[in-house]
C-alpha cells in the first residue's frame, strides 16, 4: 500500500480554561475558538474545580488564572508539578510579579491581561514545540535555563545563555543582554543559587557575569582587583568573591 503523501494534522490540545471571574472565562473562550490547534474541553471557576476537572478530562493544557480566591493558580500548578502526566500550562494574569515563582513551577508561558489573540497563538505554539522537544530531550537542568521578563505590556523570553551580567537593584535584579537590559522582581543571592555555576560567577555582592564575558583579570594595587569585561568595561571585584575569581583564572 502506498505511504500517504503527507503527515496527518495533529490532534487539537484539549484545553481547559480556569478563571474566577465569568467575563474573563468568556473572553477566553471567544479567543481560544479564533486559534488553531486548541479545543476547549471545559471551565472552572476555582482551583479546587480545577484539580477535579484536570482528573475527570486529562486536558492537553491549562489555561490558568493566578489570582483566585483560596486555591490559586500557583497552588493548582505546584499540585500538578508532582504529576508524570501533567497537561501544560500558560498562566493568564494581570499581574506580572508571579513571574519568577511561575517559571519555576515549569510553565510553558505567562499571558498577560488583558489577552491578545496573537500573543495567546504564540503561547500555545511554545506548548506544541515544546510537546515535541520533550519526546526527543535528555533531563532537564537542575539550573535557570531561561527568564521571563515584564517588557512593555508583556514578557518575554531571555535565555539564560544570552545574559552577559547581572546586576542587583534592591529587590530586582537588571539583566544585560547586548545593548538591552531587563529588570527582573528576584534578589541577586536567591538568583545566583539558581544559576549554573560552570557559566557564572559572581564577582562583587551587586554583580554576577557570565564567565565567557569575562576577558582578563586586572590588579589595580593594594590588594584590589577588577575584571575586564568583553565589551571593555573594568568592573571592581569584591574581596569575598576575589579567590572564586581568581580560581576561575587558574590563579
């Protein structure tokens, strides 16, 4: 029998959408019936409903809102993260202070309100993409191998490769990326135990750089040292991280 000339569609991910308040539900429903590859299975209006509706309907994707009255989203997400057959999930939000706590409970996106058709389609283009990454992936890092980051009306992705430095500013940290700069709601120390060790380092307790940023060590006397960046800056290393630094220099 002849092989058939092209690969079949795939199924729609079956969705399940969860949101406490009925005219967001609503507006949801209109968007997600615009966008191709999703089916909507059902709606919760909580996320004790949610949890049930997860187990009666094994959905492909959650729609998750984060702020809802006793059991949040975060809550619903945790409880899910302990699952082997966990649907994805994109959190809907009008708050983008969740972001860090989102992403590390392995969400695929984080949707800010009020929704866009476009910004949603892409969202669950990641959940397709990443459907398919993961049938083919080694284990996943124990380390940070991405930031989602508030930049205009939504967030976006900085992989954690493309971060040159990371500077601290009170409760945020800023991230560089080339020519751009992010800031992110996370205190340096609590970032720098989630960051991979072999690909940074931390040189001063205001400032981590990505190792291959680093360009060459300089002795400024009396014991003070700074490294010497890629892009030519001279940034002063503090004396609790110098024998981390210079033990990366082979010194």
């Amino acid at each position: 029998m002849a092989e058939p000339e092209g690969m079949a569609p795939a199924a729609p991910l079956r969705t399940l959408i969860v949101d406490d308040e009925p005219l967001a539900v609503e507006r949801m429903q209109v968007i997600c019936a615009r966008i191709d590859g999703i089916s909507v299975i059902g709606t919760a209006s909580d996320g004790q409903a949610a949890l049930r509706l997860i187990d009666a309907l094994s959905p492909d994707l959650v729609l998750l809102d984060l702020t809802m009255p006793e059991t949040d989203g975060l809550t619903v997400a945790r409880t899910l993260g302990g699952r082997t057959a966990a649907p994805a999930v994109i959190f809907v939000t009008a708050h983008d202070e969740f972001a860090v706590e989102a992403f590390d409970l392995d969400a695929v996106d984080y949707v800010l309100k009020p929704v866009a058709p476009d910004r949603l389609q892409r969202a669950v283009t990641r959940v397709v993409s990443r459907r398919g990454e993961r049938a083919q992936a080694p284990a996943a890092s124990q380390w940070l191998e991405e930031f989602w980051v508030p930049h205009r009306s939504e967030l976006v992705r900085v992989a954690a490769a493309e971060v040159q430095r990371i500077d601290a500013e009170r409760d945020y940290v800023r991230l560089h990326v080339g020519t751009q700069s992010y800031l992110l709601l996370q205190t340096i120390t609590s970032l720098e135990d989630r960051l991979d060790p072999e690909r940074f380092i931390r040189i001063h307790r205001s400032c981590i750089l990505q190792r291959s940023h680093v360009s060459g060590l300089r002795h400024e006397g009396l014991g003070v040292w700074s490294a010497e960046t890629a892009d030519g800056e001279a940034l002063r290393i503090g004396r609790t991280y110098l024998p981390g630094v210079k033990k990366m220099a082979g010194r």
